[in-house]
C-alpha cells in the first residue's frame, strides 16, 4: 500500500462512519515506532505507521482512532483520550483504544546464570557491568543476530 491507497482509504471510512469528509493528507510515516499513528493538531494531517498495513484490520482500527481526534478537533471538542465525548465516538465508530505491539528484531539476548530471567536487547550489554533486575544474579549472552 502507498501513500495514495491510504489516502482513498482515510477518506472512504471517514464518509462511511462518520458521515463528513476528510479534507487533509494521510501518509505513511516510517519514523513512527511505538504508535500506530498520529494526529497533528496544527496541519490536521495524519501519519500513519507502515508497520501496521500489514493487517487490514488493525490499520482500519487504527485510522478510525485517529479520525476521531480529527472529527472531535474540527467541531471544536477536545480531542484528548480520556474525555467522554473522545470514548463515546470511538466506541461507536467501531475503532482500536490502542495500537498493537510492533515485533521488534532484536540482536542480542542474554539470560540469567540464577533464576533463567531472559533479556533481549537491541544494543550489547556489559555483562560484567549490568546484573539480573530479579535476582541480581550474572547475565551471560546466549544468542545473537
């Protein structure tokens, strides 16, 4: 999916559930790590992590979830989270309270010589430094990408 497919898509569930158009740019937006997406308050854009295209369930969940900031942001509510109004539209649109995990590659994955506790990590660590959080016990490296 490119840029332009989602845009189609953006603006057909914003007509389909919530009856008003959606007049600004959607993209995709690489740089997004940890959120599924975001609304920008100045500019009324939406970006979209790509990571969750793969799943055409999770991103429609996804988009509704940042159309309701959208829609409550353009009629002049607050599009915050924790207010009834942000909760009540989303729960009737049908959309996702909160992103999935993304499954991140990790390269290095240490264990625990006391209790097992294992730890993976995207940077190596210095065993002779750092212990277990558990049981303070030595971390030694098992496995590396």
């Amino acid at each position: 999916m490119n840029d332009q497919e989602l845009q189609n898509l953006v603006e057909n569930i914003s007509l389909e559930f919530f009856k008003r158009p959606f007049s600004h740019r959607a993209y995709f937006n690489r740089r997004l790590k940890t959120t599924g997406g975001r609304y920008h308050l100045k500019d009324h854009n939406i970006d979209i992590n790509p990571k969750m295209a793969s799943q055409q369930e999770v991103l429609v969940g996804i988009i509704k979830h940042e159309l309701v900031h959208y829609h409550l942001h353009m009629n002049g509510h607050s599009g915050k989270h924790n207010t009834v109004s942000f909760k009540r539209l989303l729960h009737q649109v049908g959309g996702s309270r909160y992103a999935p995990r993304v499954e991140r590659n990790y390269k290095y994955e240490y264990q625990c010589s006391k209790c097992g506790l294992k730890y993976q990590r995207q940077r190596r660590i210095d065993t002779k430094r750092y212990v277990c959080s558990k049981c303070r016990g030595k971390l030694q490296l098992i496995h590396t990408n």
